[in-house]
C-alpha cells in the first residue's frame, strides 16, 4: 500500500480549494435563505393590527427585497414608490366597458355547441380506430404472407 506524499500535486490542491471556496459561497446562500425565510414566517404569524405606539413595522432583510431584472444598457422605467393610486371612477367605468365589449366580442364568435364538439370528437375517433385497423391489416397482409 502506498502512502500519499507530503506535497500534493498543484492541480490537486488547486481543485481542493475551489472547491472549498464554492461550498463556503454555497453555506452564505443557504444562511441568507434561511435568513428569509425566517423574516417570511415571523411576519406571516405577526397579527395585522396597528402597532399602539404608532411605529412602523420592521424591515424586509435585503436578501428578501423583490426588484425587478436590470437589464445592462436598457432605459431605466419609473421608480416604485409603494404608494397606491386612486382609481378614476369614470377611467374604470370605461375600462370596465371595454372589457366587457372584448369578452362579448369572443362570445359571438363561438358558435360550437357541445352536441356538435362531441360528434366532431366521435367521428375523429371512429376514423382514428379505422386507420390503425387499416396499418395492422396492411402490416399483417404484406409482411407476414
């Protein structure tokens, strides 16, 4: 049996400590996730009622921020700045009506009934079952007489 020399060769050694360094990346993404994931599961079991002394609630950590793909040399788009805004009631109301007319527009465009999908869906099957019998009957009548 041979032992191993003192002095590992360089090509060895180099491989042992990318690998060390990927794990020690791997175990800083595992404590960041786990690190989310914690801030996730005490702010879902936090009840939803106002703090008394009127403070706001803690923080998201960093690792847990949502931001959007950037995309080098793409215009930037318009900044999020987490406030709601107020609907127009007559913008909605319109936009309502257009939806509506959109919805209408395919409803009068369908004019399959089940009774006709079904039978389309019968005869495909039927014509189906009749092209495999045709193949095994030509397969049997060809090759095996």
């Amino acid at each position: 049996m041979q032992l191993p020399s003192p002095r590992m060769p360089s090509e060895r050694l180099a491989t042992l400590l990318r690998q060390r360094q990927q794990l020690a990346e791997h175990l800083i993404w595992l404590d960041t996730e786990i690190t989310a994931a914690e801030a996730v599961s005490t702010l879902q079991a936090a009840p939803l009622t106002a703090s008394p002394s009127g403070s706001t609630p803690p923080a998201l950590p960093a690792a847990t921020a949502i931001a959007p793909p950037v995309t080098p040399g793409a215009p930037a788009g318009p900044e999020f700045t987490g406030k709601l805004i107020e609907a127009d009631p007559a913008a909605l109301a319109r936009a309502n009506a257009l939806a509506d007319s959109v919805l209408e527009s395919y409803r009068a465009q369908s004019t399959d009934t089940p009774q006709a999908t079904r039978r389309s869906c019968l005869l495909l099957a039927v014509a189906f079952a009749l092209l495999c019998t045709a193949a095994v009957m030509g397969i049997y009548l060809f090759y095996y007489r």
